[in-house]
C-alpha cells in the first residue's frame, strides 16, 4: 500500500482494481479541514487521464507491476512477437498495444515490457535509438541549408523529418519521445 506521502510523478497505482500512472501530484491545505493532495492520473488501460483529489494520508493499493527484459522478434500481420529471455515462450501482441513505440524496435533488439498482472501493459523503448534509413531523396552537393528537412523512411517502417544532407543507406539517431532527428550515428 502507498500513503499520499509516497506520492511522486510516474507512481503507479491501483483504484478500484484499475492501474493507473500519477502524472503530477500535489499537497494542499484549504481553508478549514485537513490536507489534501490532488493528482492527475493517467489510466493505463484506456490511457484516459482523470483528476483525483485524496485526503492526506490516505492510503491506495501497489499496481502489480514489472518490467520484464524480452527480445522483438518479427512481425506477424498486426502483432508483434516477443519472446521471454528466460522461458523463451513467445508472446503475441496487437499493434494498437505495442503503440507508437514500435517504430522503435528493430528484429532482434532487447527490450524492456511492462506487465501488469502478468499480461502485457507497455513497450519502453530508450531515449534515442539508431536506425537506419531504407528511403529518401538523394541529397544535392551544396544543400546545405540550415533548418531544412526532407522526410525520410527508417527500417522499421517508421517516418522521420531529417537533414536534407542525410541519404539512404545512413544511420541517424532519433528521439523516441518527440520522433526527431538527433544526429547522424
């Protein structure tokens, strides 16, 4: 069980059997009456984001979380498939689940899985990744024009704004969190 005291961005909790990730949190006093905390939770079902207020020193339940290490094998139509590093079972998942993060993994990468009560909650990707680039227009000697961007298409399929001095066959480094180019790698 978590006290409101042990309230902090990225927490995740449990309310009526749902988890949910607490995005900010914050103690306050009111006029009369004891201390309350109000919070902004991301449910991490529907990803729906609710605000909630508690009395200080309410307690909630500990989501049954974990982060588990498995390798991206292949891509099966709509699913990705991941295998467990320790069981070696294989484990499909839809690509609405998997989310925008799977234009960050490459066949055969490592990669951390949240589960929630056993079953697959999240794909965590890292800050940037190297991925190489399978499309785009050539580049012309002397372009070189600051701020310029062309769009270019990586080997997991995903579509990223780049340089116009980037070619096919490069590698570039990309920032899973805003989907931009960082540098050539």
């Amino acid at each position: 069980m978590y006290s409101t005291t042990d309230f902090r961005r990225g927490l995740k909790i449990e309310i009526d059997g749902k988890p949910y990730e607490i995005i900010e949190s914050e103690h306050f006093k009111p006029g009369k009456g004891g201390a309350m905390v109000r919070t902004r939770l991301r449910n991490m079902l529907t990803g729906r984001v609710e605000d909630k207020t508690f009395r200080s020193g309410e307690k909630v339940g500990r989501a049954d979380m974990a982060t588990q290490e498995m390798q991206y094998l292949y891509r099966d139509g709509q699913d990705y498939v991941f295998m467990d590093l320790e069981s070696f079972e294989q484990v499909h998942v839809s690509a609405d689940k998997v989310g925008e993060n799977g234009g960050y993994v490459k066949e055969g990468d490592k990669v951390q899985v949240l589960l929630y009560n056993g079953s697959f909650m999240e794909l965590q990707v890292p800050a940037a990744v190297i991925l190489k680039v399978v499309e785009t227009e050539p580049g012309l000697q002397g372009d070189r024009v600051s701020g310029a961007t062309k769009p270019a298409k990586m080997e997991t399929g995903l579509a990223v704004n780049v340089p116009l001095f980037v070619n096919t066959g490069d590698s570039i480094k990309v920032d899973t969190r805003s989907g931009e180019y960082i540098s050539r790698a």
